[in-house]
C-alpha cells in the first residue's frame, strides 16, 4: 500500500489508503489541528479524500500561501450559503479566492445594500459556529445538470456544460447548500477564519459586456482575526496615503477626461518630478551609462522586424500619415538598436550601456487607468546593455549593486527578486529561451540575493528578473526588471567584430529601475505620505510671517535659502500665523520658518518641522545652513 514521502525526504508507509488527515495525525496532534488541505505531487487535496498510491505530500496551513487561498476561497462558499439562506431566490454564479480575499457574483432582481452586507456577515459567523461538515461528492453530468436546473441555478448548469467531458463533475456540500466546484477545501465550515465583507459592485457574467449585469459582493479573509485587523489597518493607511487625493492637496498634478491617462503635471509636481530624474540621471552617468534620445512616433515596418507589431499591437497607438502606418513607440529597445548599429561596433565598445528616459504610449482600457499607477502616457527610466556572453554576469551583479543602492536612497529598504520565465506567447526557438535562462540564473547567483520563480512570467523576448520593493505600510511593488535578450539583436541585425575578426551577435541586457517613473512617483507619494524627505520634497522651506512689519526681514530669509539652492517660498498673507502653518502643514511642506518682530531683531528664525508640534528657535546661519545639508540628500553623493 501506499508509501508516502515527507517534504524532509522521509517516508511513511501505511497498510491501507491513507487520508491526508490521518496523516497530519501520524505527525502530531498540533499539525491535525492546524491542517487545511494536504498537497500530492503537487496537487492539492481535499484531507478526507484517501491516497491510494505512492505519493510526496506536504500538509498545507493557513500560514503557506496556498493554505491562506483555500481559506479565502471557502469564505466564498460560506458568504454564498449565507445568501442563499437570507435570498433564496439568489443564483450563484462563480466565487473565486483572489488577492487579500474573495468575491462571489450573484443573479439577484433586487440590488444589495450595505445593510445586506450587515446581514450576510451575521449570517456567515452562524454558520461558522455550526461547524458544518464539507464533503466532496462526485456527480454524472446529466444529474448535476438536471440537479441546478430545478434547484433555479442555470448559471451552474451553464457552467457544467462548459467543462470538458473528459473532467469529473465534482460538487461540495455543507450543511444543505450544495456548490459546484473543483475544490479542494476545508474539512468544516468551523475551520473558516476571521472575515469581513468589503463593498458590492457590478459584473457581467462570464465579464462579457454583452451579457447580463451581476452583482458581486467581496470580502477578505485571514487564518486570525488579528491579521484581519492588520490588513483593515492596512487598507486604512492605504486611503489615507491614495497618491490621488494628496496630489490635489499638495497641488502636484491632475488627469482629465479630455487627455484620459496622461498626466497634468503642476510646478510643484513637476520639480518632484525632475529631483527624482536628476538624481537617476547622476547615478547613470556615475556608473557609466550613455543617454541617448529616440522617436516617439516610429514606421510599423520596424515594429515588425522586432516582434512588437505580432505581440503587442493591441497595446499600440497607430495613426497613419502619407499612405504609411506609425505607431507611438510603447518601449524604447528597438531604438537603441538602430543607435547601436550605426557605425561599426567592435567587442572594444562592449558592454555599451545606453540609457534613455523615453517617453512610451501604451494602450491601456479606461477602466483599468488609476491615477499615476496606470496610464497610457509615461516615461521609462530605461536602458539596454549591449555586451558579449562573457559580460552578462559582471553586468548583471553591477546593475543589481546599482538597484539596490537606488531603492535605499529612495527610503526602500526590503527588495524581493522574481525569476520570470518563457511565457505563452514569445518570439525565438526554445534552444534561445534555454541559453538566455541560464545564463540569466547563471548571473544572478553571483548578486547573492535570493530569487523566487515566477513561472512563465517572462517578457515575450527574454526572461526577466523582477526587484519588487516593499512600501512603509506593507504593500509589494514590482518596479525594476532585468531582461536577457538573444532575439531581438538576431531579428534587428545587430552586431559587433570581435577579437577573431568575425561578426558576432551582441546580448542585450533590457533594464529597468524605477520602471515607469509615473508610477514610481505614486509610489513614492503614497510610501512617504507626502512627508517626503527634504532632498524630495517639491516645497522645502516656507517662510511665514507672524506680522506685516516683518515682510522685509522674510524676504532676507527667503533671499538666503535660495541662495544655498533650497526650495523657499515667503507666505506674506495677512492671516494669522497658526492659519498659514495649518495650511502648509496640510500641503506637507517640511520645513516652516515663521518670523515677525522679535526674529527680525535677532535675525534667528522659528522653524516648525512637519509633524512636530514644538517649534525651534534658531540663529539664521544654523537654520540655513542645516537645512542645506539636510536637502543635499544622496543627490551630494552623486556629484
């Protein structure tokens, strides 16, 4: 009979099929109790359900991932036997476990409300207390077919028609609600964690605008209710920070419909803006990059040979002039191989590192557009290594020093790397994708950093390392990308002589660091609250006087900032002084220096920093000079 392997490489040997439960037990009581499901040769099953074969398992808890999804995707069933309970004219239609939780979409005439919410979650905690047993049950087709039709479900029983017929028809029952699904799920409805449902909206059936609108309800769920009042924590800190809302009050950029995507950049937002450039444009030059300037508007013909018109067309903008189609550049890369062919390369030149903060037009659907996250218009920090086999890896541990330099001076401190490879849809033999994945994991090793695979993640050209960056509140972001890439110098013709005096095809390293540096702001604003540091900060310095008589002595102060290269602004408003601090604190300028008479006299300023209530008095000299370092920031180092 079966003989199991443990994840540690020991194996249990049992006399009789053996259930996933019975062999949490075998292990210890504390492990029965915490299981969920149990993973066989890398399939996840339901606890009850019996091996029969050899088989390397692992018990799956709500403290892995996959256990934590399981969890999530039976509070799906839970809020729909809920709904059924409280609507039973409700169709369920499809419930799936997604990022942080859940979401089930119904067929009801009657529109939810947030007090149906109120309801539903009662409903939910009733039925976790009854501790409901959920078993899997094998159906024919025809009978679970028939089953939903007169239960009123025919979005199940279109469901069932759609599955292959090769595929079992399993259903799981608990208590007397009854669901389609593949599973696997908890042994009871009394394993359920801590929940919350969060908002409704609307869904098409089967998402086809053509069909008939549906309501969705989501949730989250968590294995404690500890870790859901984190994430609600969370979720609080992340409304608070929403880079859309303290860009209107710190008058940093607004979008419109008439430019839907693209982004209104006010002075404040864009001397942000170009700090953050500055600062990336020194630390390329510093590590021997090339900038370079390419066309936005670019011949399809070109898109053609590198792939970009068979594979991301439908991202494109096109318009056509003079009988010729052009297309909007989405990328920068087939650019830089037009610079690097021009002229005769020899393997002397290599590694070419060429940089280009390229601005690139892609497509995105209006409903997925958010803010500086997502837009149609952006620019990259981008740039393409051209090097021999011999550089990938010396190249690659360079940039991934660099990156992780970056991301410190930018205030982010934990970086996780992806190891993304060969996707669905991709251009080059398979023969390519192997070497360019070796060397690519080959190459990372030297970094030292420890890489997770992410499974056919990959660009369409090349696989890719992805830095995802960890913000102040919890959040992952996935900014810079490392690309390998042996195709598109083979498609665009791009070569160098090398020391035999043959032609040979150059790799070309596609690289990344902040990614889009629209989106990088967002992140940034959101990371920051707006209290950026003062090297960041848009404002730095506000200089508010307490009285008019005193208008002279702010403009000698405001004349000394300037002159040590600050951002300094005077407020000579006839408001009172707590008025102009409130105001300035809510724009989150960092530094605000009040002065009236007394100041004038003692030419000392008193300098409120954001968030702290006390205020300093200091002579002018010190205040000036301490801010001036302060501001310097990193920026002093690239220099």
């Amino acid at each position: 009979m079966p003989d199991i392997t443990l994840p540690d490489g020991s194996t249990r040997s049992f006399d009789n099929p053996v259930s996933g439960l019975e062999i949490a037990a075998s292990i210890g009581p504390g492990l029965a109790k915490a299981a969920l499901v149990i993973s066989v040769d890398g399939e996840l099953w339901d606890l009850s359900r019996p091996i029969e074969t050899d088989a390397a398992i692992s018990i799956v808890t709500a403290k892995d991932d996959a256990g934590l999804e399981v969890l999530r995707h039976d509070t799906a069933h839970l809020m729909a036997e809920a709904v059924k309970e409280l609507y039973p004219d409700t169709q369920v239609t499809i419930g799936p476990a997604i990022e942080n939780g859940f979401y089930y979409d119904f067929a009801r005439t009657e529109p939810f409300t947030p007090d149906d919410l109120v309801a539903i979650e009662a409903r939910m905690a009733e039925i976790v207390k009854r501790d409901e047993e959920i078993t899997r049950e094998v159906w024919p087709r025809e009978k679970a077919v028939e089953f939903f039709k007169q239960a009123g479900e025919h979005y199940k029983a279109e469901i069932i028609a759609g599955i292959p017929g090769d595929e079992d028809i399993t259903l799981y029952r608990q208590g007397d609600f009854i669901d389609l699904c593949r599973g696997p799920h908890l042994p009871s409805t009394g394993r359920i964690g801590a929940f919350k449902l969060t908002k409704i909206a609307g869904a098409y059936w089967r998402g086809n605008s053509d069909n008939e609108m549906l309501q969705r309800i989501y949730g989250t769920a968590w294995a404690t209710e500890k870790d859901l009042k984190a994430y609600l924590h969370r979720l609080e800190e992340a409304e608070k920070r929403d880079h859309r809302r303290l860009g209107r009050e710190m008058n940093l950029f607004h979008l419109q419909q008439e430019a839907m995507g693209m982004v209104f950049w006010h002075p404040h937002g864009w001397r942000l803006y170009r700090t953050v450039q500055t600062y990336m444009r020194q630390r390329l030059d510093a590590a021997g990059y090339v900038e370079v300037k390419t066309p936005e508007l670019i011949d399809r013909s070109l898109w053609e040979a590198s792939g970009h018109w068979e594979k991301f067309r439908e991202h494109m903008f096109t318009t056509e002039a003079e009988e010729r189609v052009l297309a909007l550049k989405p990328m920068n890369c087939p650019g830089h191989v037009q610079i690097f062919r021009q002229g005769i390369k020899s393997y002397r030149d290599l590694p070419l590192r060429m940089a280009e903060f390229g601005a690139c037009h892609r497509y995105e659907p209006s409903g997925a557009l958010h803010g500086l996250m997502r837009v149609r218009g952006f620019v990259q920090d981008d740039a393409h290594i051209f090097c021999t086999d011999d550089q990938i890896t010396p190249e690659t541990e360079d940039f991934c020093d660099l990156l992780m330099s970056i991301y410190r001076d930018f205030g982010f401190e934990q970086v996780r790397v992806n190891f993304a490879d060969r996707p669905a849809v991709r251009v080059g033999a398979d023969d390519v994708w192997d070497r360019a994945e070796e060397a690519l994991l080959e190459a990372v090793k030297g970094t030292g950093l420890e890489v997770q695979h992410t499974p056919g993640e990959g660009a369409f050209y090349g696989p890719k390392l992805e830095f995802v960056l960890r913000d102040a509140i919890g959040r992952d972001w996935q900014c810079g990308t490392l690309q390998v890439d042996f195709v598109l110098p083979e498609r665009l013709d791009a070569t160098y002589v090398g020391e035999d005096g043959e032609r040979h095809r150059p790799v070309m390293l596609h690289r990344a660091i902040l990614g889009s540096l629209e989106r990088f702001l967002g992140i940034l604003i959101e990371h920051y609250a707006g209290r950026f540091p003062l090297w960041l900060a848009p404002r730095q310095v506000v200089v508010a006087t307490i009285t008019a008589d005193s208008d002279g002595y702010a403009g000698e102060v405001l004349a000394r900032l300037r002159a040590a290269g600050l951002n300094a602004e005077a407020d000579l408003r006839n408001e009172k002084i707590g008025y102009k601090v409130r105001e300035h604190s809510v724009a989150k300028v960092p530094a605000i220096l009040a002065v009236g008479a007394r100041e004038a006299e003692g030419e000392t300023v008193a300098m409120r920093r954001l968030g702290v209530k006390e205020q300093e008095i200091l002579a002018l000299d010190e205040a000036v000079d301490r801010l001036q370092k302060e501001a310097a920031g990193p920026l002093a180092r690239t220099t």
